[in-house]
C-alpha cells in the first residue's frame, strides 16, 4: 500500500504533468515532435511481445469474421504457430490503413491512450491491493492495446487532443477510484461496454473488405480483449447500482461517445 506521501506526491504529478500537457502549446509541440520520430511499425517487433495476440488473430481469420480475397495473407495467418508467438509469414510493415478508415483508427488511438490513464488514475488513487492488481493486469492489456495502435497509425494522423484524453482517461478512473473498487468497475464496465461497441461497428464495415482483412483481424483482436475487461468487472460486482452510480455511467457512455467524435475530427 503506498504511504500518503507517496500518493500525494504521484497524484500531484500526474495532475501537473496533465495539466501542463493540456495547457501549454509548446509542450505540445515537444511532445508531437517526439512522438514525429515514429514507433517501430515492424508486425514481427510487435509480435514478439504478444504471442497471444498472434494466436488471437490466427482464429479471426479461421473464424472467417474478417474475410481476406488474398490466398496469401489467409495463409501465412493460418501457419503461424503459437509455439514461435509471431507470425513467421506476417508482412514486414503493419497493414496499411486506408485513407477512408484514418478517422477511425484515429479513434482508436485516442480511446487506448485513454484507457491506459484510467488505470493510471486508478493506481494513482487506491490504495484497495485486490483493485491495484486488477488495475496493473488491466494496464498491460491497454498498452498492449496503445502499441498497436501506434504501430498502425503515424504520428502525423493521430489526435491533436492526446493530452485531452490522457487528462479524461486519468479522471475516469481516479475518481471512481475514491469511492472503492465497486465503484471501478461499474466505470470499466460502462467504458468497456462502449469501446466493444465502437470496435463491433468499425469490424462489421471491414469484414467485407478484403483489402483491409488484417486491419479488421487486429481491431476483432482488441474487441475481444474488451469483452474480456467488460466481462471480469461484471463478475466482481454483484448489487445493483444506485442513482448516482447509474448517473456516472451514464456520464461515461456520454462522454466516451463524444470523445469519439471530438477524436475523429481533431
Ligand atoms: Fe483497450
Ligand atoms: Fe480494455
């Protein structure tokens, strides 16, 4: 449990660090400057640190959800192997998005940039050991989420509202995370609830779209582990939620759909 020095000193750094990103142009610019040196878009890189991902997406395409018109791409997903963890004949680069798919992508990025400061916000705040496991577990799976998505989208095309959503993302779990962990993981629900939502409508456009058959395997990929989170939470609580709880959620859903459509044009 960390002492109250601790908590005092990481909240207030997180909340300066936040609020400097949010406020100052020039910290801005730094920071798109930085981020402008580019990830690595290599698919194996990736790869080699979510075998699991690799077996995931394997079962996307055998699944035939996401409909692939290359032999080729159906087949080097259909050889990889989960004994190796990456995928022997995956493409060298990160499939490409399509111009058209830009702004969802886009959303994307926001929404895992967003998710990994929810459970920063969380362990930021909570000193409940069950809930910081819970939360740390929860935290690999979004920056595992946020690598993909910076592997997929360049720079350039990302948000210009990160630190927006690093501030919200952050609020969305600190908050609920001074009222305990039921609290939590009604807020996850509701967020998760929504992002296997946004995924599902973003899925269901490409499956019929050869060309971007890998794009929609990696988003089925992502929804799933959204399904996953959502349904963990559900397990945990077991009373129904008051108003106010009602009334939070409701302000999530709201606010993760406007984020959405604030992150898609900006
Ligand atoms: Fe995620
Ligand atoms: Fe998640």
């Amino acid at each position: 449990m960390p002492t109250i020095s601790e908590w005092a000193s990481g909240t207030l750094t997180n909340c300066a660090a936040a609020l400097f990103s949010c406020l100052c142009p020039v910290l801005l610019l730094l920071h798109r400057g930085v981020s402008g040196a580019g990830p690595d878009r290599t698919l194996s890189t990736y790869f080699r640190k979510s075998g699991s991902l690799t077996v995931m997406i394997k079962r996307s395409f055998e699944s035939g959800f996401c409909r692939s018109g290359s032999p080729e791409v159906t087949a080097s997903a259909s050889s990889s192997s989960a004994d190796t963890g990456r995928l022997p004949s995956a493409p060298a680069r990160m499939p490409r998005v399509p111009p058209d798919l830009v702004a969802d992508v886009r959303s994307d990025h926001a929404g895992e940039t967003g998710a990994v400061f929810i459970y920063r916000g969380i362990l930021s705040i909570s000193g409940d050991q069950d809930l910081r496991r819970f939360a740390r577990e929860h935290l690999q799976a979004e920056q595992h989420h946020l690598s993909l998505m910076d592997a997929l989208l360049p720079a350039a095309q990302r948000s210009r509202l990160l630190p927006v959503w690093r501030i919200s993302g952050w609020l969305t779990g600190a908050l609920p995370a001074i009222f305990g962990p039921r609290a939590v993981y009604r807020t996850i629900d509701a967020v998760e609830t929504f992002v296997d939502q946004h995924y599902a409508e973003q899925t269901a456009k490409l499956r019929d779209r050869p060309a971007a058959a890998e794009l929609c395997a990696l988003l089925e990929v992502c929804r799933l582990d959204e399904v996953a989170h959502r349904d963990d939470v559900r397990s945990r609580v077991h009373s129904a939620p008051g108003r106010v709880a009602r009334w939070w959620v409701s302000a999530v859903a709201h606010g993760s759909r406007l984020g959405v459509a604030m992150a898609r044009r900006y």
